[in-house]
C-alpha cells in the first residue's frame, strides 16, 4: 500500500514548562522556554508562514488559557490526577495559578491566538491538559478522560475543535477516549528498533543518538486505522542542541531529514517531523537554518507535484474519504 504521491507532515508538541516540570522541576527548563516565547514562537511561525507549511501544533490545554486560580483552595479540581511513579506530591503543584502576564510560561493563550491569526493556516490540536502521561500505568481512563476533556474544552473556548493528538513522550494509551472525545488521528512512535517501547531508556537515547550522528535515512510511514482513528506514526525528531547534542552539527540533522522527505516522495508515503519549540532554544539560528533547508526542498517538491504538505488533520480526513469511498463501493 503506498499514496497517490508522497506527503510532509510536520507536527509539532507546543507545551513550554510543563513538558519537562514532572522530571526537572519549574526552573530546569525555564531560561529554555523564555527563549520559545521571545525568540523561537515567531521566528518558527514566520518561516511556516514563508513556505507555506500547515504544521499541526498540539498544544497543551494549560497553555490555551489565559489565568487560572484555584477552586475552594485546590489546583484544577476538574483533573483527576495522576499516580506516576517518578513523581511525588499533587501534579499541580507548581502551577502558580496566575496569569500569562505574570508567568508565561505557564500559560500561552496569546500565542495560541496568533497561531489562529497566521497567514498560513495552522491545525491546533492538542497535546493533552497538563502533560500527564497516557501510555503510563499511573495515568487511569479517569485521569486521560478529564485530562482530554479539559483540553477540549478550552479548545472550544477559543473556537477550536481539536481533531489531532499527540501523546507527551509519545506514549499511547486511551485511545477510546480519545475517539470519544472527537478525535479523528493521532503521531505513533516513531517505527524503529530503539523506540515505541521496544529498547530500554538508556538503550533508546542512544540508538537515536546513533541514527542523528549517521544521518540515518529515517523510515517513512503510511497512515493506519487503530480503533477507530487514524495513526500517522513519526518519522524522525528534529534534535535539540542542548547538552552533549551541542557537539552534533546542525548538518547532520538536515541531512536526515533531507533523506526522508527524498524518500517519502520516491516511495509515496510519509515524511512526518516533529519537535518541540523548545528544541530550537539552543542554538536557535542555526536550527532555525536548517529547517529552512529542509522547507525550501519540501516547497520545491511540492511545486513539482512530487509531494503533498499537508497537517495531520487533512491526511486523516484525506484517509476517513477513502475508507468510507471504498466502503460505499
């Protein structure tokens, strides 16, 4: 089974500090996700806007609103919590309960806004509510349902009707919740030896280490039913520049990714990327320039009708017509 033509999807995992406050605390990453906010957002959205490419932000439902303040002395009674092993404590208790003025990177309502406002239109999905952990043992159906629902929720607030997901720390879990709450597709782990629960940590972090530092032609996917909704497994992570990445030239990383959009178009399947803004934080123009490597390939390509780019969103609707096509037939 392969497409009609090849297609780029580019997802991207929109959650500032509450990707990585269950592990490093409020501070780890905060002088990361300051720069997101000052410097990353509109750059990363200006050069989509250039080439005109539809990203699908999935964002975290805690960024969508714009304040938040306790309900009768606790923090989002709505979220039933989570009971993950590594983490102690109430899952919010860093939240500040403030606003985005006060403490940005807790919340993001405006530049969900601006995502809305954009030349080229962005999918907004989500990216669940507080970055609870749904393929965990300590994440029940009753955590993921009010988790998805809040987000939903807020979603709605703003207009939106979330139709894409993509699990924090790509582990799935609860999909008939997800299909419950309306969701047509979600990313999948990406489809390698070293990764989707296949290889321990340690074991995984270092075979895509290996694959970064080789450029490894990364695998290209084809979209898949999976109870009800659509798969669109990843393809590659565009990798930070923090810690020992820094010693990784940019290069390496375009290169891999040059080599699956080459491939996608070829072979007629996907090319999914996906990163978090964050990854840009580090050495932002020079990642920055390499994705403009990569979307000017991608925009050309597409000029030559080789390849389609198109949002998670339109390559599951695009899937939905096809089944329910050869259905009726």
């Amino acid at each position: 089974m392969s497409l009609r033509r090849g297609a780029f999807v580019l997802s991207l995992d929109f959650e500032l500090i509450w990707g990585t406050m269950d592990r490093h605390g409020p501070e780890g990453f905060r002088a990361a996700c300051e720069r997101e906010r000052s410097q990353v957002f509109g750059s990363l959205l200006a050069l989509l806007e250039e080439f005109a490419i539809p990203a699908t932000w999935c964002v975290l439902g805690h960024l969508m609103l714009d304040s938040c303040a306790p309900v009768n002395g606790r923090k989002h009674p709505e979220i039933v919590r989570p009971t993950h092993a590594w983490h102690r404590g109430d899952w919010f208790a860093n939240d500040p309960c403030t606003d985005e003025e006060h403490d940005p990177v807790f919340y993001g309502r405006s530049l969900v806004e601006r995502l809305l406002d954009a030349r080229v239109e962005q999918e907004i999905g989500c990216h669940g509510f507080s970055h609870v952990i749904f393929g965990d043992r300590g994440c029940s159906r009753e955590t993921a349902a009010s988790e998805i629902r809040a987000c939903v929720d807020v979603a709605r607030a703003l207009g939106i009707t979330p139709r894409s997901f993509a699990f924090p720390r790509n582990r799935v879990g609860h999909l008939d919740v997800l299909r419950e709450q309306g969701f047509s597709c979600f990313r999948g782990p990406e489809p390698t030896w070293h990764m989707g629960g296949r290889a321990a940590g340690g074991v995984s972090r270092a075979g895509h280490l290996a694959d970064v530092v080789s450029a490894r032609t990364p695998p290209v996917v084809l979209p898949r039913q999976v109870q009800g909704l659509i798969d669109i497994p990843a393809s590659m992570l565009y990798f930070p520049m923090h810690g020992v990445r820094r010693r990784i030239p940019v290069s390496r990383r375009v290169s891999r990714a040059l080599k699956g959009v080459d491939r996608a178009a070829r072979e007629h399947c996907v090319m999914h990327l996906w990163f978090h803004p964050t990854n840009l934080a580090d050495e932002t123009e020079a990642m920055l320039g390499g994705l403009r490597t990569v979307f000017s390939d991608v925009a050309r390509r597409r000029e030559r009708a080789e390849l389609d780019v198109l949002s998670m969103g339109e390559l599951a609707a695009r899937e939905l017509a096809v089944d329910d096509a050869a259905a009726a037939g």
